[in-house]
C-alpha cells in the first residue's frame, strides 16, 4: 500500500486488503470448467446466482434450451456464455470478463456485450479484456492500451476515452505519454473499389448444392470465386459454413449439385491440432511441397506471419496464437490457386489480426491467388474481404448460403439482420458501431444504409 499513498488506487488496496470490496472474474479459459464442476449447466449457475439474476441471463444469452445438459457435453460457445452468466449473477462491486467474445459468433458477442453494459449501466465498474475491437468500442467508455514485448513484459497506459484509446492504438503512439509502441500505424480502407483488381473470371464455380446429415440441412445457393478475389463467409455458429469450405475444398462431397473445381485449394481447418513431433521449422518445411529450402518463401510468407522467430519451438508447445499463426503459415506455403482459411482470428490478438487481414490481401493481390476467410470478427471481414457469402437458417437444424455479393451490398443485409448501423471513424476509417438509438442509428436505419462506407463523424 506505500506504493500507492496518494494516488486514486490507494483506496481500492485497502479496500481489497480490508475485505471490503467483492470481485466476480470471468475467467478466459472457459474450457477448464468441466475439469472444476461436475454437473448440469442450471446446477451450476444456480450455485451461483447471488443477485437472483440467473432466468433473466439465461434468456438474454440463450441457454434455456441447454440447462439440463452436462457441463462437460457443452461447446466453447456454450461454455462461453454460461461463464458470463455466472459472472454476472455474482453480487459483486466489480466485474472482470476476460475475452469474452471468444467461441462466439456475431450475434453471440452483441447479446454477450449488451449483458455486461447492463452490469456498467446498473452502476457496477466493469473491467473487459477482448481483441474483437469493434465489440470493445460498443460496451467501453474508457480503454487502456497495453503494449510491450509478448513473453518478455507488458506495460499499461493511462486511462484513455475509447475513441481517442482505440484511435492510438491503431496509430501505434500515445501522445499524452510520448510513447511509440509500433513503427506503422494501421489505416483503414474507405472505399470497396477493388473491382478493377479482381478478374472476372472464375477460379472456382459451383452449382447450387445439399448436404443432409441426420438432424441437419444444408443448401448452398450457386456462385464462384474469382481470380484475385477474396470471398468472406459470414453468420450466426450452426449453419454449415465449415461444411460449405470443407466441400469445395474437396473433403467432403455434396449430396447434390456440382463444384467445378480446376483450381488446387489449400485448406486451414477451424481447429487445430498440436499432434505434431516436431518444431515449427519441420512442419513448415513439410507444407512446401516440392520446395527444398522454405528460406526463398521468408520474405513472401513467414516474416509477414510472424513465425520466424518460432522455428526451433516444439508445436506442441506453441500458445493458441503461436500455432494459428504457423497454421496459417503452412496454409498459404501449399502451392494452391485458393486458400480456404476457417477462422483464422481465433487466438490471436488485435494486432495481429489486422496485420493478417493487410498481409492477405496483399499476398493474393501480388501473386495473383484467390481466398476464402470464414470469420465471426467483423472488422477483419470488413477489412479482408472483397465479396460475401451469408448463411442464414436455424442454427443445427437448417442452413442456406446466399450467392456471393458485393461487400457492400451483403455487409448492409447482415447489419439489417443484427438491427445495427455501423459508420466509419473520420480520423482511422475503421468501422464503429452506432449507439443504439442515437441520431445516427435511427437516420441510417431509416434510409437502409446500415453498411457506412464512407467516412463519417466519429
């Protein structure tokens, strides 16, 4: 406490140290939960429910339909949820919810948002950890950067407003501190036009297709890949989407329809295995097919990726970042017209994610290659992709995927979908949220512009 005499946290030591103050942490590995606790999902969050908040959270973050199930039976995104209910039914004066996002598609994440602004909203302090960035700009009001050298130490800034925070993060500087924390800042795109560099002509095409499993139907309306062009795949967890990546990459075949399939495709599944004996060198040796030195493909593909410095380290040490972004390494070392990557944000950091979505466009634009990104991070979508392919149904029961569209034209249908607007910052051209219900909000709703792709006042 002497090291902090004086300073504003000075009271909130000595309130932890008096026992005054109650914690609630949602913690950020939730798949260690079923080691913990034996039992159902309702029995659980009944332990818990210290505000008599549990039907209510249950409602908002749909696990009615699970609350009988095993614990140890449940889904990441499953898991994901229930620990935020649990978190938040604790009577506690601050909450803390680490990376909560993860496991969770897009409408998860909003449901999953507008829970813990309800706690900031009631007059708790709610502290949040996350990388999906257009998430932190909705539910925060202030943000801190941390910055540093991964593995080695960390530094935390000075509270910052979330605008003026986000903003200098992506600037690489924070002036209030006189601190460059990266050479390049990262700018975002405001225009679509990339027509001019994507030709028309098909790499891969296919007719419209069906796959049926025992309680689950798929129907993939027709449309193609073309060459130069980078297709992002979008919608709710459920729906086929992996399936649809795994049939045109071959792996699986559909019940009916035809892919016209010329071009070779290299696939990254969704998940990984670390059942390697080897280091990251080997394995990535092993991806060139035909390719005696992999030193010729470091400048094209393994500096960019970030997993140099991983050679000597065994994959099965790596961190879920190390190893999504050697997958994704080995991914687009295969020689292949296309590259079928299956959620390739998971694991890694908000820095890294956005380097990877520059880093892709700029491998498929300069070697003439196509892409295919499945991915529930919106403003890596956004910033990746040239066209969309939607899914929409009933979540393990039915799917159907729409033809591919404009990016514009599909972002302004999924927005519609998800009742939010979003507009672009003046200064960064990222993408942001509108409140719901603010001026901007209900003038783009009226006019049908929920896609803003020009820049607008932030």
């Amino acid at each position: 406490l002497k090291n902090f005499q004086g300073t504003e946290l000075q009271s909130h030591f000595e309130k932890i140290a008096g026992g005054e103050m109650r914690a609630s942490i949602k913690p950020q590995l939730v798949y260690l939960i079923p080691s913990a606790f034996k039992g159902t999902a309702k029995e659980l969050i009944k332990k818990y429910d210290e505000r008599n908040a549990a039907n209510d959270l249950v409602d908002d973050l749909g696990l009615r339909d699970l609350l009988d199930r095993n614990v140890g039976n449940l889904s990441g995104g499953e898991l994901q949820r229930l620990a935020v209910a649990i978190a938040s039914a604790k009577d506690a004066d601050y909450y803390f919810f680490d990376e909560p996002s993860s496991f969770n598609d897009v409408y998860q994440r909003l449901v999953v948002a507008r829970v813990i602004r309800s706690l900031a909203d009631a007059g708790k302090s709610v502290m949040v950890v996350e990388h999906d960035m257009t998430l932190l700009d909705y539910l925060s009001d202030y943000i801190h950067i941390v910055y540093g050298e991964p593995a080695a130490y960390g530094i935390v800034s000075g509270l910052q407003a979330t605008k003026l925070g986000i903003n200098n993060f992506l600037e690489g500087f924070i002036p209030t501190e006189n601190v460059r924390f990266r050479e390049k800042a990262f700018r975002f795109e405001t225009t679509n036009s990339v027509e001019d560099m994507i030709l028309d002509t098909a790499v891969a095409s296919y007719s419209d297709l069906t796959k049926s499993f025992p309680s689950f139907h798929l129907k993939i309306l027709a449309g193609r890949i073309r060459h130069g062009e980078i297709v992002g795949v979008i919608g709710a967890n459920s729906l086929g989407k992996t399936t649809f990546m795994r049939m045109l990459a071959g792996l699986d075949k559909p019940d009916s329809g035809i892919i016209d399939l010329s071009a070779k495709i290299s696939f990254k599944p969704q998940y990984l295995s670390q059942d390697y004996d080897g280091n990251v060198y080997t394995l990535l040796s092993a991806a060139c097919e035909g390719v005696s030195d992999i030193s010729s493909m470091e400048e094209q593909i393994i500096i960019p990726t970030g997993v140099k410095k991983l050679y000597e380290r065994n994959v099965r040490n790596l961190s879920g970042g190390e190893l999504q972004k050697v997958a994704i390494a080995a991914t687009l070392m295969r020689p292949a017209n296309i590259y079928a990557l299956d959620e390739p944000s998971a694991f890694l950091d908000v820095e890294d994610r956005i380097a990877f979505a520059k880093f892709l466009q700029r491998f498929v634009r300069a070697y003439g290659k196509s892409a295919i990104v499945i991915d529930h991070d919106m403003q890596l979508i956004d910033l990746v992709a040239d066209s969309l392919v939607i899914f929409d149904g009933k979540p393990g029961l039915e799917g159907l995927a729409s033809q591919p569209m404009q990016k514009e034209v599909g972002m302004n249908k999924f927005l519609r979908e998800l009742s939010i607007t979003y507009r672009r910052d003046e200064n960064t051209g990222r993408p942001r949220i509108n409140k719901e219900g603010s001026r901007l909000d209900r003038s783009q709703k009226t006019s049908g512009d929920y896609y803003y792709t020009k820049k607008s006042s932030g």
